[in-house]
C-alpha cells in the first residue's frame, strides 16, 4: 500500500553519477559488518524470486502434461508445486527478516556514527550551520532511508529481480513468443520514466502543501487570542482555507499524475497478454509451440506489469534515500577543526592563565580579536565589559577552546591548550552560559551533565555548596522531579540555579560566567547571586559582565572594544582613567533610579 | 478523560461525522463506486476470454483474433476505470479532508478564549492533521471496497456455476486470506506506531543536544548525550523489527494461501480434465480467478482496521466540533453610540470565576472616563489580568454589568466591540508576515501613513528602518526574529493602528530592554492622551504615566488614587509596587549590551 507519491527529491539534492556511485561504494563499506546477514539476505532474495517465477512453468507442465492425458507428470509436477509453494513460504519469511536486520543494523549504526560526529564536531560548525538543518540530518535524511528500510527495499529488490527472472524464463520458453511479447516495452518506458519525473515534482509539490497548511494549522491555534481580539476570524478562516485548497489541488495534480500512468500500464500488461495468447495459439495451432506454454506465458505477463508500476514509483524512493545518504556522508566527512591533540597533556587542578598575543577570525571576515595579552592569575576575578559584538565572549570562547585562537596561544598553567586532553579541559575550565539549557529527565539528570560518574551524594552535595538544595527539594518529587521537555516546568532563575549546580560539580580551576542579561523576579536574582559567588570563590573566574554592578565586585576589569583589550585594571582605577569605562559607568549611575520615583 | 473513556461515552458521535461526509460527497461516491463495478466486471471477463481463447481459439476451431481483440478492448475498459476509479476516489476522499480541515479551523477560531485555555495547541493540531488523513483514507477505499466486494461475489459465482466441486476446493482456503490480511492490519499498525514513537523520541533527544550544544561541549557531556541516543536508537531498532516480524509472519502467508487454492485446481481439476469431464480453458480460468480473489479479500479484512481508526478519528473530531460557542453575537446587536468623547467605561459589581467555586473577582466597581489613563496593580493572582479580558468580552462574567460608551458589552456585536479596544498581551504573538501586515492587523486597508505613525508612537520606527526590508520584512519562522522588546513595540503599534476607543496594556512593556523602556515611556505618554488607557503593570514608571491607580486585592478594589497619594498613604500598594520595583531598579543596573 505504501509507495505511491511517497517520496521525491528536491532538484539540488539530486545525484549525479559520480556522487551516486561514491554513495554505493561507501555504503558497501559501511555494510561490511553485517556481511554475513546481507549475503544471506541477498541469496535469500534470489532463491524465493527464482522459485517464484518457476511456479506458473509448473502450471504450464501440468497443463501440457494434461495435455498429453500424462497422469504420471502431472502428480509430479502437483508434488514439486506443492514443496516450492511450501518452500517459497519459509524463505520470503527468513528473506524479510534478514533484510530488515541487516537494514535496521545498518541504520542504528548510521545514526550513532553520524550522532557521534556532531557530538565531535567544534563550536565553528555549530556557530556556521543552522540547527534545523544538522537537527533534519538525524531526521528526515535517515527518516527518508529507514522508509526504504522499511517499505520499499524488499520491493524494489525482488521486483528488479522478478522482471529479470520472468524475462530469463520467457526467453527461455519460447524466444520468439518473448520478442513479439516486447512489443508494449517502449510505450511503458516512456510513460514511466514521464511518470517518475512528474511524480517526483508533484511529491514536493504535495510535501510543500502539506508543511504550509500545517504552519497556517499551527499559527492560527497559537495565535486564536489575537486573531478574536483584532476581529480577523473571518480574513484568517479566509487565509486558511487558500492555502488548505492550494494544497487540495497539490494532491489532485499528484493524484492525475498516478490515473493517466495506471491504465497505460494495465493496458500494455493486456495487450500484451493478447498478443500472446494470439500469436502464441497460432503458433500452438501451427505445431511450433506447446499449449502449456503459451498458459504459462499468459500467467506469467499477468503479474510482470504490476511490479513495473511499482518500481517506477519506488525509484523515488530510491532516490531520495541516496540523497539523504550523500548529505550524510558528507557530514560524515566534515573536518573537526579543534581537533584533540595526537600525545593530549593532562591539565593542574588550579592554575593562571595566560593569554599571548591572540588574534582570532572566523574563516571569512574581518578580525575579531587581535593581539590581546591577558595574564589572569591564580584565583583572580576578571570580569570583561564591553558593547555587543566587541569580542568580549570570543576572547571567553578562546580561553575555554571551543575555538583555536588564529594567531598566538593561550596557556593554562604553562600548557598551551592546544595540547591538553580533551577531558581534563572539560574539567579544569567549564563556561555557564547565560540561559540555563534543561534537557529532558529529572533534576538530578540534568546535573550530572556535568560529570556523568557523579553519585547522588555529589549532586546533593554540589546543590548545598551553592546553597540551592533547600529549592530542589521543595518541587514535588524534590530533585528526582521530570522536568519536561526544554525544562518549562522550571523557572528561568531555577533553570540558571541548575546550570551552577553543573558548575559545582565539577569543581574547576577557571570558571566562566556569562551573565544573563534579563532580569529573573527579585528573590531569585538574589539566590543566583550568592550561588555566583559561592562558585568564585578560591577559583580563577571571569566574568562576561552586563551589569556594572558586577563588574565592581571583581578584582579586575578588562574593557574590549573593537577585538581589542581597551583598558584593564581595577574598577576604582578605570572609573578614574577617563577612558571607555569611565564613560560607561557615567552612564549607569545615571540611569539609576530611586525605588518608587515617579519616572520622567 | 482518556481515549479509551472518550470512545465508550461518544459512540456513535464518529459514525455521524462519516455519514455526513459519506452524504454530503454521496454523488461522487456513487459515482467512485459505478467505475468500480464496471472495472470489476471489464476485470472479471478477461479470464473468461483468455479461457474462450484457448479453448475454442487453440484448442477448438473458432477465431483466436476474434478472442485476443476481445481481451484488448475488454482490458482497454478495465484499464481506463482502472484510472478513473482511482481519480474519483481521491477527489472525493482529499475534498472531505479539506472541508473538514476548513470547518474545524473556522469552527476552532470561533470558540471562546475557556476552550483554548483547556486545550494544548499539539491536541487540536492532531485534529486538523492525522484525525483527518484516518478519514480521508476510509473514504479513499469506498470504491474499492465496493469493487473488492463484487469480484469477491462475482468470481465465486462463475466459479461456482461452472464447476462447483472445483470451486469448493478452490475457494476453500481463501478465507484465511481475509483472516490473515485482518490480523496483518492489526499487528502492523501499532509495530507502525511504535516506531513513529521511538523516533520522535531520538529526534527530541537530537534537538536539545543541537539546542543545547554549548552546554553539551562546555562540561564535555558529548559521551553522556552519544549514549542518551544510543538507547533511542536500539529502541527504533527493536520497535523496526517488531513490525518486520509482523509483515514476515503475515506477507509469506497471504501469499501461500492462493497456492493452497492453485494445487487444488491442479490436483482435482487436472484429473477431470483427464477423464474429459472439464476443459483445459476452464482449469486456467480457475487458476486466474483464484489469483484474482486474494488481493481484495486481503484488502476487505483490511478495510475493517480502517474503519475502526476512521471512526474513533471521527468521535475525536466531534468533540471539537460539537463544542458550542459560549461568546455570540447578541440577537438584536446595539451599535456603540457615535460621541465626541468616546470610551467610557463602567464595571459593575463584576463577579467572575474561570473555575466554578474559585472567584477571580467579587464585586469589582470601577468607573473610567472617556479619555483617561488607569493603571490596575496588583499581586499575582490579585485578577488584575482578568478585568482587561472582560472588556472586549474573551470571558462572560458571572453577575453584575460590564459597559462601553453606556452600551452593555453584551449587547454590542463582536466585531464592533472588539475592535473599539485595543489590546497588547504579555505574551507577544505576531504573525508569519511582514511587518506591515503584522501592525495593521485590525486594519487591513491601513494607508502607510497610519502604519508609519502607529509605528512611530509605539517607539518601534527607529529600528523597522533598520531591518533589511523595512517593512516588508518577513517575520517569523522563516522570516527574521526579533528581540522580545522589539515584538511588543510591534504588537503595541498594532493595538493603536485601529486607533481604538480603549486602548489595554496588559504587561506590554516588560521585555523591552530596560535601557530602552525611557523611549517607549516617552513615547506611551503620547498613545495615551486623550485615550482611553488601560495600563496592567508592575513598573512603578509606566504605572505613573497613568491618571489613576486602582490597587486590586483579592478581586475587589482596595484602593484608589494617583500613584503619589496611594505611595503615600497606602501600605498594600508599597508592599505591591517594592517587588516591581525592585525588579525594574535591578533591570536598570546595567552596561549597554
């Protein structure tokens, strides 16, 4: 039932020979494992499609042997149909499941490796490609070939071989029969490979339709409040049904498309049945053939026209199976640009930093930092201010190498970063960004992100160090409550708490702030506050500060501007310089305001 | 209430949604089915003139040309219902899925503000979506069906008719194809589901590792997140062999079962033929039509899973569609009086509870003059909220009277009354449109003048000549994102473009960026002169822009007075405003960023 319209390709994803061959071979290489299941799978394939098409050659001998009044050869013959029909029942049963193992296998694996990569894969990729697009990859691109998996591939294959077994056994029978009986071969090319084009085109179409009715579907429900507030039901019902029609006429197109290639099909399949019940009877008629051949032909054509309509239609299919399988191998392929050294040094548990002549740009662009030398020492608090787009997070990203700085190095306690072990950089210097990311699973999960060997304890532990577990004990199954998907049961200020309490746990020697730049309701901002400083305490931190406040506390401020390190020094002595931030803090204390003034 | 509930108390409810579909497309249905039947004879003679064929063209004397251009132009008849009976079907099944998808879009924009309070967005989506392809691909299979049924009955009658002990054994293991195509429907279908599941799972799991992937690298959980989808991928594995098991238990066997028919015929019929008591035509005709059966008896057990997920489609359907409209138009609707100073506004002892036994307020007076400024604060929870959503009549109230311009809200129609009061949620929503569209919303024939200037009032102008369309820019999903603060100046110039009698600010400003806030504050005083306002707030600054301050405690006014006298006199109202104010003091502490 699955098959028709089902798929299609997008004309740029498209394959062109060489691609399609480079995705053939390495898929080869990838199913090298589980050889064995697709050998066995393979033959399987052959041997039940072989027998398949031996049955209605058996009718024609029981036909002739009738024929002929030959009891003797027509029990045989009932006998040998009967073990190949049994036959027939245990080896498309074991083919199914072998291939679908093999396939399923073959999958899980795609998606771990392809998974693995992205998790491999640096800042600079994620910071180039849009999350939608590497988010489709693990999605639809797999989603297309699992369909194939799952749907189609069994066809295709034992079709493919089917028409190539019916044609072998035709030849075989009778060539002449056979060549008359190619008679309708063009016709039906012709009209399959217009199908296969237009179908494909009316699929997208159709996908298309489908994801703008959905859009309007969903937009309309979200914003029903507004809709009725603004009087507009009738406009939007209006709107609705457009695009709802548009994708009514989208179905009818792709619905035309399958009722003019059905019937050229059918009607070569029974002309062609005509032609050889015709030219086969008077060649019977003539001597030169037998009845049971001429049976067997005329069973035999019945059934090859239904897996030709199924083929063009699964071809699609096919296709956009490979196309998703390029997109993916060349994810496969993409370059780790910070990548882990070849001997990876382990990092001190406390140490300074010590930034030298850095300079960093993105592959095309302008510079975003150049030379800043920075020495941050033991236990020091470096808060960084500076406007948007200065580089004051970069210079943050750097120190923590998501991003390989282009030009001079930075230093943790003498090791450049370049040669530090993966997992102790993951320990020794951990960044809290702004919002708290919540992934799905219990409070306590979404703590241990941080250190996935934590015991429970830890987890209480790091929770009372920032003085929070009071908070998480208080939710209704304290810190083994579900948050729900994207953490919407916890408030914004929890969810920040939550990202602490990562920090804590891992206890490291350079911590990096990113302070959120909205507001959380009072009582919280105090706690995040405290937890804050807790969490600073005996550590080398720095702070990307959005609050001048914040940026006093700290022992030292760095002003970036322009990819630069403007001014450094403490806050008493920049507010007196009479650069940048004495200017910036000028401006705060100026848009302070008393408690419960009347405003402007 | 689960599905399980809903489908014991509604039954029926699904049946009536079908049948009117069924009625209101009965003609192309009948039509559907006409083709069909046609299709099914022009379908079933062909044996019959392969048969003719041999046995009187090749085996008897008579004319094999005469037979073989029979079965072309009978199987030309065959071939072209074969399309129109596909053509017919789909027309009529994809045009009930548009006319529902429409009626419960409409029906859905329509029903009040409680309904959508009740109802997750995701639910109705799975209305308008996989309740409506159940329904579509039931109808779909009419024809078919109606097809199906007549080869079924028609070929067992020839069949019957020619040789009726031939056709006993033939026909004998047939039943076990609509038995198996049953049961196949029945397994298939959850193994199906199962794995739609378990592969939205790992596309959760997929999403907020990429949503999340700072915090991912940032404490090196890369190996936590790979073995998080390491389990939702042996999930769809095994979940994906469940329903290869369940097509590899079932797909061999309805394939074996004409086999058993075929042997049958062989055996039986190919020994009669040898004692000259059948033809040899007729033995091939009984081999034909005993392949023939198997695909619609397979298709009917089928048909029955489909039904049964078309109908409880239907009941769910139904209890949306069959929710009654709670806010209507009045019968003999009044028109709001047509004065100098318009926007009066009076509540009278309102009495209002979204949950019946839980008040949200009891006996709320208020009175505002056409042209002035309130401000209405209170604690959370206090029903400050709710006073704004009575207005434009989103909710009825209990008891008590609610007026505009000296009218009952009540009895002014909807549309007028709605667009008389502007008003801007907290929560910003705008739409997959340009800019443009998006401020003049309530007016659609807006001339740019007044969207300019909307725009300009509600301090968004500045950064709309930044965008790279100006106002043309597309906004939205596929369109460009703006700033929190950016939406609500969008959503405020698109409350004061239908320059409304009443103008509601139900939290309007409180994500735009505070060093921004002074311009919008500017820039409301102006929207507000000689308007009608309705400010619901907690910033001591925007709540001082207004002429008045209603303290709201406990659903009933507390206290009443200008910002200054109430900071003066009243200890509720300080205890209300300090957390306000703290917030907005805390939010102002703040380097340009």
């Amino acid at each position: 039932m699955a098959g028709w319209m089902s798929a299609g390709v997008d004309e740029d994803s498209k394959l062109d020979k060489g691609d399609a061959q480079k995705v053939v071979k390495r898929t080869a290489a990838l199913l090298r494992p589980y050889r064995a299941l697709v050998i066995r799978a393979g033959t399987l394939l052959v041997v039940w499609t072989g027998l398949l098409v031996t049955l209605p050659v058996l009718f024609g001998k029981a036909i002739d042997a009738i024929d002929r009044g030959d009891s003797a050869v027509l029990n045989r013959s009932i006998v040998a149909y009967v073990v190949i029909a049994v036959a027939n029942y245990f080896l498309w049963r074991s083919a199914i499941i072998s291939l679908a193992r093999a396939g399923e296998k073959f999958l899980r694996d795609l998606r771990r490796r392809v998974f693995d990569k992205l998790l491999n894969l640096s800042m600079p990729f994620y910071d180039r490609e849009k999350a939608g697009v590497i988010v489709s990859r693990m999605t639809s691109d797999i989603d297309s070939l699992a369909e194939l998996v799952q749907f189609g591939l069994q066809m295709f294959l034992s079709n493919i071989l089917l028409l190539f077994g019916v044609a072998i056994v035709l030849a075989i029978l009778s060539w002449q029969l056979f060549l008359v009986c190619l008679v309708s071969v063009p016709l039906v090319t012709i009209a399959s490979r217009k199908f296969q084009r237009d179908s494909n085109d009316a699929y997208l179409r159709v996908r298309d339709g489908i994801g703008a009715t959905l859009s309007s579907l969903q937009e309309g429900l979200a914003g029903v409040r507004v809709i009725q507030s603004y009087s507009r039901t009738k406009i939007e019902s209006e709107r609705f049904h457009a695009t709802n029609y548009s994708l009514f006429r989208s179905h009818m197109n792709s619905t035309r498309i399958a009722a003019w290639y059905l019937p050229v099909v059918d009607l070569a399949g029974i002309t062609t049945t005509a032609v050889a019940l015709g030219i086969g009877g008077w060649m019977v008629n003539d001597g030169r053939l037998s009845l049971g051949t001429v049976v067997t032909f005329v069973l035999l054509l019945q059934n090859l026209f239904e897996p030709v309509q199924q083929l063009s239609q699964l071809f699609n299919m096919v296709q956009s199976a490979a196309a998703g399988l390029n997109k993916l191998y060349s994810l496969l392929d993409e370059e780790i640009e910070v990548p882990e050294a070849v001997a990876p040094v382990e990092l001190p548990s406390r140490a300074d930093v010590l930034v030298t002549g850095v300079g960093f740009s993105y592959a095309t662009g302008p510079p975003v930092l150049r030379g800043v030398d920075l020495h941050i020492g033991m236990g020091e608090r470096l808060a960084l201010v500076g406007p948007t787009g200065a580089g004051k997070s970069t210079l943050a990203k750097l120190i923590a190498r998501l991003y390989d700085p282009t030009e001079g190095s930075i230093e943790y306690g003498g090791i450049d970063l370049r040669l530090a072990s993966r997992a102790s950089l993951r320990d020794r210097i951990i960044v809290v960004p702004q919002e708290g990311h919540i992934f799905d699973g219990t409070v306590r999960d979404n703590i241990r992100v941080a250190r996935a060997s934590a015991t429970d304890e830890e987890i209480d532990d790091a929770l009372h160090r920032i003085g929070v577990h009071h908070r998480f004990v208080a939710l209704p199954e304290g810190i083994d409550t579900e948050v729900r998907e994207r953490g919407s049961r916890l408030s914004a200020g929890e969810r920040q708490l939550v990202s602490l309490a990562r920090a804590a746990l891992v206890d490291p020697g350079v911590l990096i702030l990113d302070e959120a730049t909205s507001s959380l309701d009072p009582g919280t901002e105090a706690v995040v506050e405290a937890a804050m400083d807790v969490l600073m305490t005996d550590r080398t931190t720095i702070v990307i500060a959005h609050r001048l406040s914040t940026a006093a506390r700290c022992d030292r401020v760095g002003v970036v501007d322009a990819g630069m390190l403007a001014e450094l020094g403490t806050h008493d002595d920049l507010v007196g310089l009479g650069g940048r931030y004495t200017a910036l803090f000028a401006a705060w204390q100026g848009a302070q305001e008393p408690i419960g003034s009347t405003g402007p | 209430m689960t599905e399980l509930d809903l489908t014991k108390e509604r039954t029926g409810t699904g049946l009536r949604l079908l049948r009117q579909a069924i009625g209101e497309h009965r003609r192309g249905i009948a039509l559907g089915m006409a083709v069909s039947i046609l299709w099914t004879l022009a379908k079933i003679s062909v044996p019959l003139l392969i048969r003719q064929g041999i046995d009187d063209g090749i085996r008897g004397d008579g004319s094999l040309l005469l037979w073989s251009l029979l079965v072309v132009a009978v199987g030309g008849v065959s071939a072209i219902c074969t399309g129109l009976r596909r053509y017919v079907a789909f027309r009529n099944a994809r045009a009930v899925e548009a006319e529902f998808r429409d009626r419960v879009y409409q029906h859905i924009q329509r029903l009040h503000f409680a309904f959508h309070d009740r109802m997750q967005t995701g639910q109705l989506m799975s209305r308008g979506n996989t309740d409506l392809q159940q329904f579509q691909n039931f109808i779909t299979m009419l024809p078919v069906t109606a097809a199906n049924l007549m080869t079924v009955v028609v070929a067992a009658v020839i069949l019957f008719w020619l040789n009726w002990s031939l056709a006993t054994l033939a026909l004998m293991g047939l039943p076990l194809a609509n038995y198996f195509g049953r049961r196949f429907a029945k397994k298939l279908h959850p193994a199906v589901m199962g794995i739609q599941e378990e592969s939205a799972q790992l596309a959760t799991v997929v999403e907020e590792t990429i949503a999340g992937v700072r915090v991912v690298k940032g404490f090196g959980a890369e190996q936590m997140r790979a073995d998080a989808l390491a389990k939702e991928a042996d999930d769809v594995y095994l979940r994906s062999l469940e329903a290869a098991s369940a097509r590899a238990a079932h797909l061999p066997a309805l394939e074996l079962v004409p086999n058993i028919g075929l042997i049958a015929v062989l055996g039986y019929g190919g020994h009669q033929v040898l004692n000259g008591t059948l033809e040899v035509g007729e033995l091939v005709l009984f081999n034909i039509y005993v392949v023939l059966l198997i695909q619609p008896l397979r298709m009917l057990g089928m048909m029955v899973a489909n039904y049964q997920r078309a109908s409880a489609a239907g009941e769910r359907l139904a209890s949306v569609l069959d929710t009654e409209v709670e806010i209507v138009d009045p019968d003999q609707p009044t028109p709001l009086p047509d004065v100098m100073e318009a926007g009066a506004v009076t509540f009278r002892d309102v009495d209002f509870e979204y949950e019946p036994g839980e008040p949200v307020l009891r006996g709320f007076d208020l009175e505002i003059a056409a042209g002035e400024s309130v401000a209405i604060v209170g604690a959370t929870g206090s029903g400050k909220s709710t006073v704004a959503r009575l207005l434009p009549r989103f909710y009825d109230i209990g008891s008590g009277s609610i007026e505009l311009d000296g009218v009952l809200v009540n009895e002014v129609a909807l549309d007028e009354l709605r667009t008389a009061i502007g008003i801007v949620f907290e929560d910003t929503f705008l739409f997959s449109s340009s800019v443009r569209d998006n401020i003049a919303f309530g007016v659609p024939d807006a001339s740019d003048e007044v969207i300019r200037r909307a725009a300009l009032l509600a301090g968004a102008a500045e950064f709309i000549a930044e965008l790279p369309d100006s106002y043309d820019t597309e906004l939205g999903e596929r369109g460009f994102s703006l700033s929190g603060g950016q939406r609500q100046r969008i959503a405020i110039a698109r409350a004061i473009a239908s320059d409304p009698r009443v103008l509601v600010l139900d939290d309007a400003t409180s994500a735009v960026d505070p060093t921004k806030e002074h311009e919008i504050r500017d820039a409301l005083g102006e929207v507000m002169r000689d308007r009608t306002t309705i400010v619901i707030a907690h910033r001591a600054a925007t709540i001082a822009l207004a002429d008045r301050v209603v303290l709201l405690d406990e659903g009933r006014v507390a206290a009443m007075g200008t910002h200054d006298e109430l900071l003066a006199s009243n200890e509720r109202y300080r205890e209300v405003l300090a957390q306000g104010a703290a917030k907005h003091a805390k939010a102002h502490d703040e380097v340009v960023d």
